[in-house]
C-alpha cells in the first residue's frame, strides 16, 4: 500500500501541483517557475522509482532466485 502511494507521488506532483506553480515569477536557474517545478518532478519520479523498485518485495524475490540459479 505504501508503495503504491510513493508511486503516486510523482503523478500528484506533476498533474495537481502545476495549477498552484503556474506563474513566470520568479526564476529557478533561468526557468520559469512553473518549468522549473515540472523538471523538478521529473527528477524525482526517476528517484522515486528507483526507491520503489528497491523496496518492492517482488524484485527481492526474483534476485534471490538468480543468485540460487548461478550457484
């Protein structure tokens, strides 16, 4: 359940936060706010994802299993 709502994050970050960011004012590094808060989001999501992958139960089982079958 967890990992699903980490999951969602990025969706909720991207799709319902830009209507509260969208102005020009003030710059991020040379961008506008609101292109600033998207790039931002997407570097997350890969992070995010990657935490998720991490923990996710699954994945853990399936390397266990190919450690067993190399050995």
């Amino acid at each position: 359940m967890v990992l699903r709502l980490l999951a969602a994050l990025p969706f909720i970050g991207i799709l319902l936060g830009v209507p509260f960011v969208n102005r020009v004012e003030p710059l991020v590094f040379g961008m506008p706010l609101v292109l600033a808060w998207i790039v931002l989001w997407v570097v997350l999501a890969a992070v995010i994802m990657a935490i998720v992958y991490k923990l996710d139960p699954t994945n853990r089982a399936g390397a266990q299993a190919n450690e067993e079958a190399r050995s």
